[in-house]
C-alpha cells in the first residue's frame, strides 16, 4: 500500500485525497494548526497531523522535524503539495528525505516568479520586460529605459497578493525603499495592457494530455486592488485563439521541467498582438476554476492528479474522456452573509457557491452564444444584488 503525504497550509485538495484513497492509497495530512477545525473529507484520511502556523506560516525546521520523526515508522512513498505556499516545503521534504518528486530547483521555477521568468526569457519564450529589485544601479537602468508603468510583485507570492502597480521614478522608490530588507524578493515588470489568459493542465511524463484556455473578463489585479467581479470563460478549443495559447503553454511547461502532475499558467495578448507569458504554478488553479474545468470537460483535476502521483510514471495514465461544453464562472465579495442565489434559476446553472459574504456561480452549455448571454446577464445583476468591495492585504490569511 502506498502512503502519500498530502501537504496543505490552507483548505483545498479534498477530491485529491478522496482519490488516492480511493485507489487504495494510506492518506495522512499535515496542515495548520489553525485549520484543526476545517470540513476536511477525514472519511479518506488515515492521519491528521498539525503543524503550528502564524496566519499559516509554518517554521520549516519543525515540518522537517516532524515529518522525519513520522518517518520512523511510516513508510513515505510520495509527497504532495496541493497549494502553491506549500510546493516549496514539499520539495525541500522530498530533498531531505531522498524521496522522488520534484526538488528544490525545479520548485523554483513554479514558484518563483523571478526564476520562471529567467527561464522563460532564456528559452525564447516572451515575457514583459523584467528586472531583479536587487541592485540599484540597474533598477535606474531600467527605468531610465523601459516605459512605465511597471508592477512591482512578489517573487513568493500567489495570486495578486503583494502586488504594487507605479506610474513614475517617484512612486517606484517609494515603493522599493517602503519594502526594505525585503526588496530582494520582489521583481519589477513592465505593466502590459490587454486580455489575460489561463491555461489548466494535466502532464504525464513531460507530456501535456491535457490542456484547457480559458479567458478572465476584468483582470485578476483589477478584481483584488480596485474591486471587481470576477469572471473567467472557456475559449473553443478549436479557435486559434485558443491554439495559440495552448501552444505557448506547452512551451512554457518544457522550458521549467515539469515532469507530471498539474499546472495552472497565465498568458497575456497586449494590445499590439503579442502573446507574453506571465507565471504559472504546479498546483491546481485558485478561485473555483477546478470546478470551471470540470463544467466544461468533465475532468476533474485533483482526482486526476491523484491518479498520475500514484502511477508514477511506471503505468501509463490514460485521461478519461473530454466533454466540449462551454463554460463561465462569476464570483464577488457579497453584501450578505449567505447571498440567495436562488433566484439564478437558469438550467445552465451548473455550480453554486457556498462561502459566507461571497457570491459565486457556474454555468455551462453546448452553446457558446448563450454563456456569453448568460455572462453578461449575470454580472448586471451581481453588481446590483451582492457586489461589495473590501481592501486587499498584502500577504494572504485566508
């Protein structure tokens, strides 16, 4: 029997570790202290242990400690990270204790927005232009050369956490000397005006078996920063706007050496046509958009992820059949404490949200006329029945 480690310092994964179990795996979860109380699926999960967290920061000295006092008497055979702050702990893990998987470099290339970026660029892949916040002289160099505005991101970070966008020399160093000691972790980046993209993925042995585009309406740094519904829809998969993203894609996950498992990426299309990579992730995609995917295909990406950690790459895995339904998500902080969406009643309605002061809801057909419909229709009416806005911290807590 296998035993898999599932790491993860927030609340996510439970289909991941429903299917190992399943497949007749030993299931044992380390996560925060702070979550002892969470909804988790302890019908698949063998043991619970917890880690003590500050806003779910864990000390990586007590998670080595830990884990390899467990490893006494546990046989460990995989280790995995199901959200994007833990592929880092779960790399050094497998570094310490010799077990297979991703390691700390190629970690870094899913996490760091600096490193992807690097790798990206070395390979001929496009990105905006970029520069380290590291040594002065050639952050002046840069300014004194790119146009702005730029975004000053976190290089650690996931989603639009951290994140700073300044229009002028004034504004940059303000923004450089404010963050200190910590400038070293941050990287500075030509904002570039136009449509963003993600792309969802399942890789088996460096190949992409899977790959689905889809289309954010209003951009995730506006939704977090300036207060927005959030929306995404799937692209037809046989538009060459989609070929186009999906073959970026697969260049991407080439160039950073993501061997298996899943990956959420985002593309962007600037005004002037190009397409530039933006970051990815090996972890599946924040902000329900697992559930957009499988509205669309019928593939659910943590329990196929679960299936590909547990062949190893020694079977062959084979992806269960796609559907080609058209698909949209909206989601927004909501101005009740349970928002009614009953009123949303269409048969597309697919997937409702279930999250205090927050609204959200699915849909999908066969038509793509009639999600675009639907799409726009919707977001009138969340503005109207549930948007409200709330200040985003620098650093995630929940």
């Amino acid at each position: 029997m296998l035993t898999i480690l599932c790491i993860s310092s927030y609340e996510k994964g439970f289909d991941f570790m429903r299917e190992a179990k399943a497949q007749g795996c030993r299931v044992v979860l380390l996560t925060s202290k702070s979550l002892e109380n969470a909804d988790w699926p302890r019908e698949s999960l063998d043991e619970i242990f917890y880690i003590p967290d500050k806003n779910k920061d864990w000390n990586m000295q007590d998670v080595i400690y830990g884990v390899s006092y467990l490893a006494r008497t546990e046989q460990i055979d995989r280790i995995v990270a199901l959200d994007d702050f833990d592929v880092e702990r779960a790399a050094s893990l497998r570094e310490h204790l010799r077990i297979a998987g991703m390691g700390d470099t190629t970690a870094r290339h899913f996490r760091d927005k600096l490193a992807m970026r690097m790798v990206a660029k070395e390979n001929g892949i496009p990105v905006p232009e970029f520069c380290h916040i590291l040594n002065h002289k050639k952050i002046n160099e840069f300014a004194d050369t790119i146009p702005y505005p730029y975004m000053i991101k976190p290089r650690l970070l996931a989603g639009s956490y951290g994140l700073k966008k300044v229009n002028n020399k004034q504004e940059m160093w303000d923004r450089i000397n404010y963050l200190a000691d910590e400038q070293s972790f941050f990287l500075m980046e030509r904002f570039v005006p136009g449509s963003i993209y993600h792309v969802d993925t399942i890789i088996s042995e460096r190949e992409v078996v899977f790959g689905l585009a889809s289309k954010y309406g209003t951009p995730p740094f506006e939704v977090a920063h300036q207060g927005r519904v959030f929306t995404s829809q799937t692209l037809d998969s046989k538009s060459d706007e989609a070929k186009e993203v999906l073959e970026l894609n697969k260049k991407v996950l080439k160039a950073l050496g993501l061997l298996r498992g899943v990956s959420h990426s985002e593309f962007i299309r600037a005004e002037d046509g190009t397409l530039y990579f933006l970051e990815t992730s090996a972890r599946v995609g924040g902000a329900n958009l697992s559930s957009l995917v499988e509205a669309a295909t019928g593939i659910n990406l943590w329990r196929e992820w679960a299936k590909i950690e547990i062949l190893n790459g020694e079977k062959e895995y084979k992806l269960p059949k796609v559907k080609n339904d058209f698909a949209a998500i909206l989601t927004s902080l909501s101005k009740q404490e349970w928002p009614n969406l009953e009123t949303y009643n269409d048969p597309e309605v697919y997937w409702r949200l279930k999250k205090e002061y927050h609204a959200g809801l699915i849909v999908k057909s066969s038509d793509k006329k009639r999600i675009n419909h639907l799409l726009d229709e919707y977001q009138k009416r969340f503005y109207n029945d549930f948007f409200t806005t709330a200040q985003m911290a620098e650093r995630p807590s929940d």
